[in-house]
C-alpha cells in the first residue's frame, strides 16, 4: 500500500495492493477503510508531499465552499450551463 502524507498527516488516494484491495472488496460496506490502512500501516510506503489537497476532505458543499472559496451550486450552474 502506497499513502501521500502531508505535514505528518496521512493522506489520500490510498494505493492498495492485491491483497488489501482483496480485504477491502470483502470488507462490510459500514467498515471505515481506516481499519484497512492500520493493519498495513507497517508495510506502507510513504509518500511525503507537500500537496495540501491529499488531506483534504470535500464531504459537503461546506466543506467545497470553504475549500473552492464559491458556493458548490454556483459550480453545478456554470457546469449545466456548458
């Protein structure tokens, strides 16, 4: 498994191998992928960046508002209008 971390702090896209993408694949839908991750946490390879964006989580259109700077619907319109 390969992880970006930032400032310390790990990051995303996570890269799985087969067998943690196997584990994953198997996993209960409800089963946080954190757990995933602890368990290779020692035969993961780092890769320290200092790409703000890999610990960036846009859930909500709050989140995208305060990370963007515009509202998500502002986007959605110029987007629909193209």
């Amino acid at each position: 498994m390969a992880l970006p971390r930032c400032g310390g702090r790990p990051g995303h896209p996570a890269i799985l191998g087969r067998r943690p993408l196997g584990e994953l694949a198997a996993s209960p839908a409800d089963e946080n992928p954190k757990l995933l991750i602890a368990r290779y946490r020692s035969r993961t390879a780092w890769v320290d960046t200092a790409e703000t964006g890999t610990i960036e989580d846009v859930d909500t259109p709050e989140d995208y508002l305060r990370i963007i700077g515009e509202p998500l619907s502002a986007a959605l319109a110029r987007r629909a209008g193209q």
